[in-house]
C-alpha cells in the first residue's frame, strides 16, 4: 500500500492556497455513495460519478476512517481526482479497507463527505463460476496479458484453451469463451500453449500452441492461427511449453527439449533425461520441467543445457509453477521463491532453492493432480475437478468443487484464475 503520513501539513497548506483568489467550492458527495467489490489484491469502486466534479478518496485500515478526519491518521492514502470505476491494486489479501469520498469544484474546498465504507481483498480460487466455451474438449490454456491492474481498470488480455483435434478457444474476460479458426487441415491434438506480449512501440501479442508429432501453430490474436512446424509421425509429442526472456521452450515425450522464438524453426537440446516431461515453467534466470517418475530437469541459460534433479519416491509429475508473493495478510515471509511440482495421487513435489533439491508430500483427499498456478497462493486442480490452495506449496486447504469435468488446464491473469476442461467445460475465480 501507497501511505501518505503526516500529510496534515501539506493539506492544510493545499487548503490555504486555494482558498486565495479563485473561484471554487465544493460539492456535494455522490448521491448513490459508494460500492466497492473486493478482488484478489484489487477492490473495484464505483459511484455515480459526476464529471464536473473533482473528486478525492480516501483510503485508509484505520476504522475511524472519515473525510473530514483523515489528516489525523498515520495510515491514510489520499487519490486526488478520481473517476469511476477506481480500481484499487495490489493491497494484501485479507486486509480491511475503509474507503470514503468528497467533492470540490474549480479548486474549491472538499464538500461533505461520504459514509465510510468498508471491504476486505480475499485472494481467488476459493469459490469458483461457470462459464460457456464451444463443447469440445481442452487440454491445455494461457493467458496473453495487454495490461496490468491499474487505477482505469482490472488486467486486460486474451485467455487461450487448446485440445485435441486442433480445438481451441479464446476470451477476453475468461468467462465466455469463442472457437478460435486454427490452420486449414490442421487437426492434430495440442497439448500446451504459452504467450508472449512486446511493446517496441507498438503493443504485440505472439502465442504458440504445440501439439503430437512436434506440430505447433502461432497467433498474434488467439482467434486465427497459422501453422509453425508441421505434424511429423515420428516426432515426439509436445507436452509442455514456457515463455523465458522473449525464447519459447518446448518439453515432451522421450525427454525432448526444443526452443524457438518464432514457433516455426525449433533448436532440439538434450534434456539429460528420457522419462516424458508433461510441464515447464520459468522465471526469467531458470526453467523447471517436470515428468514421469518423478523427472525433474532444470536449465540456467534459457534451454541451452539442462540439469537432472530426480524426485526420488515421487509418481508422475503433470505441472510446475514458481511463487513468489505470498501477499496474504498475516504472512511471515512475503518472498518465498517456492517452486511447486503437483501430480499423480495428489502428489506434491516443492523446492526452496530454485529447484537444487526437493521435498514431497501429498495432499489429502485429492485425486490425481493435473494443473497448478499461482498469484497469491498455489492452486491446483485435481481429476474430479477440486481445487485445493496453498500459501507456501507445503500445507494445503480443500478440497473445494469447481464443478468442473475432466478438468485439463488452468491459468491466471494475475487477479483470478480460469480452468478449462472436458467437453467445453470452463470455471474461474475471481
């Protein structure tokens, strides 16, 4: 949180300013007050706003919150000329905030304020929504983000879902999702898909899918694709794939490990292991992927080379995600740097140390594990369609329905997660 402390000073010289030669006054508060909708991190205010009035909010934890009192507290944040909706970001899940409002014209003084309102951030993934995608079935999905939180609005982007017979689908707001048109005669089964958004001037989106027998397809909208590197029978599927400092990298079945920055011509490297590697993740210094037998391989320049660490004892690893913000009111350690591998009979596979060595447990009344992220806290998904959340990959909470079936990708913007499964099935939390 953004605090202004001891702001009585400077305020009372705003006011003694303005209150030399001009012309303002103040204005009445919004007749309808104000409604705020709490998010993970955000808090969404709105009002009936009135443009010809300035108006300040005031943000505060302290309940004695007022418009006309806040140069009297210690935490205070101050938003000048605000518009509705006010988004709110980034504040620590589980926090209560105070919010109230005033009004002035042409400099004037604050009107009479608003009653205080209160909410409280609560990170997502707890309760869950059902949303409409064409009804086929989805393996895999990604999220292409265009804008972060800001005070304008919650993160834009595009929401991808891929599966088998070249199906896929895009949305923007994860709830609705549209068919997506995928190459003329493309029809082989994708299995993973991951994003990438550059800004040289002009704001850009790249997205590759990839699929059996090597194939991937590419797309600068998630709507219509075109083909990378055609289907080959004698490629190995591709079942993983991670975007790391602008280089796509691509795991599969036999230990394959490629990389691209186009998604046509790939640069095959050796992984250091032959077990199937079903996910990757990074995070800018390293890339983790992970497979059956509890494979895990790791590489520290961006696909070149690759190092084995076995998780010994440990089933089929599906997934792996790093967190590093556990931004949960109450939290002793906000950086955890905690990658979490999750798999088959709620298997959970976690290492503190960037992946150098790993520690298991597994997770009480899960089934097999087929997905995980992160924004505040892990969550994954099991095969019946629970999720299951935890704030440091060890100790987790669920299970909690998502009303899913034969769930298969999950992803998150940041704020929320979405999750896509068998015949069109599609949830999220927001």
């Amino acid at each position: 949180m953004i605090r202004l402390r001891q702001v009585a000073t400077a305020l009372l010289a705003l006011s003694a300013l303005t209150a030399c030669g001009n012309n303002g006054s103040s204005a009445d508060p919004p007749a309808s007050g104000l409604q705020a909708v709490p998010g993970d991190g955000t808090v969404v205010v709105t009002w009936s706003d009135d443009l010809s009035t300035d108006y300040w909010m005031f943000v505060s934890t302290d309940p004695r919150l007022t418009s006309d009192n806040f140069t009297t507290l210690t935490d205070i944040r101050v938003i000048r000329t605000v518009r509705s909706p006010y988004v709110l970001c980034s504040y620590a899940d589980g926090r209560t905030l105070y919010l109230a409002m005033n009004g002035r014209r042409n400099g004037g003084p604050g009107g009479a304020g608003t009653p205080t309102i209160n909410t409280t951030t609560r990170a997502a993934g707890t309760t869950w929504t059902l949303g409409t995608a064409p009804p086929v079935d989805f393996t895999a999905m990604a999220f292409s983000p265009l804008t972060g939180c800001l005070p304008s609005g919650l993160p834009t982007g595009t929401f991808i879902a891929v599966g088998p017979n070249a199906n896929i689908a895009s949305s923007g707001d994860g709830i609705t999702f549209t068919v997506g048109s995928p190459p003329v005669g493309f029809t082989t089964n994708l299995n993973a898909v991951a994003t990438y958004t550059t800004n040289p001037g002009v704001l850009t989106q790249k997205m590759i899918a990839v699929g059996d027998g090597g194939a991937s397809i590419l797309s600068s909208d998630g709507a219509v694709w075109t083909l990378g590197a055609s289907f080959d029978a004698a490629a190995p599927a591709l079942r993983g794939i991670a975007l790391n400092l602008g280089v796509f990298l691509a795991v599969g079945d036999g230990g394959v490990a490629q990389t691209t920055t186009d998604g046509i011509s790939w640069t095959p490297h050796s992984s250091g292991t032959s077990s199937n590697l079903q996910g990757i993740a990074c995070t800018g210094d390293r890339c983790i992927a992970v497979g059956d037998g509890g494979a895990v391989t790791r590489t520290l320049d961006n696909g070149l080379t690759w190092e084995v660490q076995q998780v010994n004892g440990a089933p089929s690893l599906k997934k792996v995600i790093f967190g590093n913000n556990n931004n949960n009111l109450g939290a002793t350690t906000v950086a955890i740097n905690t990658w979490v591998a999750v798999g088959d009979q709620g298997s959970v596979a976690y290492s503190v140390d960037g992946g150098g060595t790993w520690a298991t447990t597994s997770v009480g009344g899960a089934t097999d594990f087929v997905a995980i992220a992160y924004i505040t806290r892990f969550v994954a998904l099991d095969s019946v369609g629970n999720s299951f959340t935890s704030q440091d990959g060890v100790n987790w909470v669920g299970p909690v329905p998502t009303g899913l079936a034969g769930p298969a990708g999950l992803t998150s913007n940041g704020v929320g997660f979405v999750a896509v499964g068998a015949g069109g099935g599609t949830v999220s939390s927001f």
